[in-house]
C-alpha cells in the first residue's frame, strides 16, 4: 500500500508529519524533497485545463448496471 502525508523538514533534517500516523508495524518510507519555492498548502488556478476537455451531459447519470457490479465486485 502507498499512502501519501504531507511533512515539513527543517535544517536539521527533523521530520514533522503535518498529520497523524498508526501503523501497526514498522514500515518503510521514501521521502521526497520539494523546492522551497513550492507552497505547500497553495490551491490550483481555478480553469487551468479549461478548453481541454468536455464534462459529458450525462456525466451526473447513475452508471449501467454492468459497470456498477464491476466496481462492486459482484
């Protein structure tokens, strides 16, 4: 399983996990480290892919019954 969670690193390389983890066991973890420059918390432009692709008319549709049972498992 693959679980992200957002962390801050300070000079000293302490890690302070901005939420809370249980874990049952000791895991293991990659850690990526992001350029400053990047906000951490900033939100996406609103109508960044605007013009890119079309949200179909039926898109609020209940889907078929055979597409349904394949995310259900039956």
């Amino acid at each position: 399983m693959l679980r992200t969670i957002e962390a801050t690193i300070d000079k000293e390389g302490t890690v302070d996990l901005l939420e809370t983890v249980k874990l049952e066991t000791s895991h293991r973890a990659i850690v990526t480290i992001l350029d400053e420059r990047v906000a951490l918390n900033s939100s996406r432009p609103f109508g960044l892919c605007a013009g890119e692709f079309a949200v179909p008319d039926d898109f609020d549709e209940p889907l078929p019954e055979d597409i349904l049972s394949s995310f259900e498992g039956s």
